[in-house]
C-alpha cells in the first residue's frame, strides 16, 4: 500500500549519496553510500536505487537533491573540481524511471535551506544557509518562499581579479585537504579535523583559515541580504571547533553588523528532509492546477 505522504529523497554531494524515506520531516528510513569519483550520473542513480530495492511501492513522490545547478530538471556542474558530470544531464527524466513515481529536482543546499527553515533551525524565519561541506553550498528562503536557480551559490564567488578559481576553492573540503598534503600525504579533510582535535598546529591553522574565510563570507551575504540569521551546515561547517572560529572571527562587530551564526538542526539529513517536503508541495500544487 502507497503512503501518499512519503517520499523517496535522494540527496547527492560530491563526496556521498544519501536515499530517504521521507514523512512529514522525520526519515523513516536511509542508506548512504560514496558517490563514485568515476563513471556517469545514470551509473551513481542506478547504483542508489540498486541499494533500496525494498522501498519500491513504499512512496508515491520522488525528490532529488543534487550538488550543481538544476534547471527544469535538468543537472549541471558548475564547480567540476567538487562533482564532475556532463553539461544538461536530464536528471528528473532518469529519477522517474528509475522510482516509477512524479520527481522533483533541485539543488542539494536549495534543499537543505529548505529543510533547515521549515524542520530544523530556520523555525520558519526568513534565511539564509551555507553548506560547508565538498564545496561551499548556499540557500536563500525570502518573505517565506525558497530561491533556486543561481541564487545562493556563494560557493561559485571569485575572490579577487588575480586569484584563480572560485571561493570554494580557497576554503571548503577540498581545498582543506589539498593544504594538508605537505604534513600528512593523503590526508582528506575529516583527517585534518582529527590532526586539529589532537592538537597539531598545522592542522588548527588550516581549519582557522578556513573558518576565517566563512566568516568573511557571512559578513558579506549579511550586508547583501540582511537575513534574520544565517544556518550554518555540512560536514565541514559542523565538525568542531568550526563554527566557534567562524564566530571567533566575528567578535568585536557592532552588534547590527553582525551576522546572527545558527548550527544547522537537521545534519546530514537536510537535505532529503527539505526536498521530500518540496517534492510532495509540488506534487500537491500540480494536482491542484491540474
Ligand atoms: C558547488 C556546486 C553547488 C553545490 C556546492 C556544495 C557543483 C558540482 N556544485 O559550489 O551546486 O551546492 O558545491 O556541494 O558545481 P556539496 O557537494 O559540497 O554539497
């Protein structure tokens, strides 16, 4: 028997994929695993739907998350260095036939901002989210209504006119990992986290720097769009000490100018929890136009 109320969520970053069964915010079920770092969009989907066999016939929306932009469901990358894929993937198409039920497609921390404002630390107040996580993800929820499309890639900000390449390239966990190299060869980023939490300088400089560069985007998005608060998620953002440095370098601030910093509430589970409620809203209205 359907539940006309759960969703099947996916929700993929450039270093996991995540599967859901979704019910009014809470998962009811998951399964994670590695997203490829070779092969094609269809390969990692049908690789997904390969691990949750026993969900067919238990949800009646789909609703796919996906790190890159969607245009009309349609998938780019606009960072190869974080998920590398082909121009235009259609992703909704594949998605559908794949679960045999209506898809929507969005971007991963579109998703997540969602999430976060309707289930998790939003509290159903204007936002804005940052994901800091493969790369730098951004959501934007104004006068109660999500944004999409470009809006909130703050990832995809250039620097200055002499630094190549983009901001999440001089701060998230790529760019973590890449800084360790000359200490720990092969280190990935959550290695860093662990040389910082058992003291190694070099590991707490790297994350400081990091950190510091958040904080000046938060400062930034705070004087663009002047949200009620700013949510803070993704596997970077919330692995201590990181937001106590984010916030460290914002201390001294007048008060009006300063950007009010929340953890995100939701986790890793943001984003599935976001898009599974978007998807089944979506679902409804399209009924409704119908
Ligand atoms: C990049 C971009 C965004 C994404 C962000 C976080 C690509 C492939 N992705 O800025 O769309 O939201 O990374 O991605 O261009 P994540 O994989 O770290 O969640």
């Amino acid at each position: 028997m359907i539940d006309p109320d759960t969703v099947l969520a996916l929700d993929i970053g450039g270093t996991k994929m995540l599967a859901a069964l979704v019910r009014g915010g809470v998962v009811l079920e998951n399964q994670k695993v590695p997203t490829p770092r070779g092969g094609n969009p269809k390969q990692w989907l049908e690789a997904l739907f390969a691990a949750i066999p026993s969900w067919q016939g238990r949800y009646a929306t789909a609703g796919a998350a996906v790190t890159g932009i969607v245009d009309q469901g349609f998938w780019s990358a606009l960072n190869r260095n974080t998920l590398d894929l082909p121009d235009r993937f259609p992703l909704a198409e594949t998605v559908a036939r794949l679960s045999g039920v209506p898809v929507l497609a969005a971007n991963d921390a579109h998703a997540a901002a969602w999430g976060e404002f309707r289930f998790g630390a939003g509290q159903n107040e204007d936002m804005v989210f940052l994901t800091i996580s493969t790369g730098i993800g951004g959501g934007i929820v104004v006068n109660g209504k999500p944004m999409f499309g470009l809006a909130g890639h703050f990832g995809q900000f250039r620097v200055a006119e002499d630094v190549a390449g983009t901001l999440e390239d001089q701060v998230s966990g790529h760019w973590i990992a890449s800084q360790a190299k000359d200490h720990q060869a092969g280190a990935t980023a959550r290695d860093v986290f662990e040389a910082a939490a058992a003291g190694k300088t070099w590991a707490m400089d790297i994350i400081g720097a990091s950190a510091r560069q958040t904080a000046q985007l938060c400062r930034n998005i705070h004087f663009a769009l002047d949200p009620p608060r700013i949510v803070i998620g993704g596997s970077i953002g919330l692995a201590p000490p990181y937001l106590d440095t984010v916030r460290q370098a914002l201390e001294g601030l007048p008060p009006r100018l300063t950007p009010k910093i929340h953890a995100a509430a939701l986790g890793e589970s943001a984003g599935v929890v976001g898009i599974a409620d978007l998807a089944k809203n979506h679902q409804k209205n399209h009924i409704e136009e119908n």
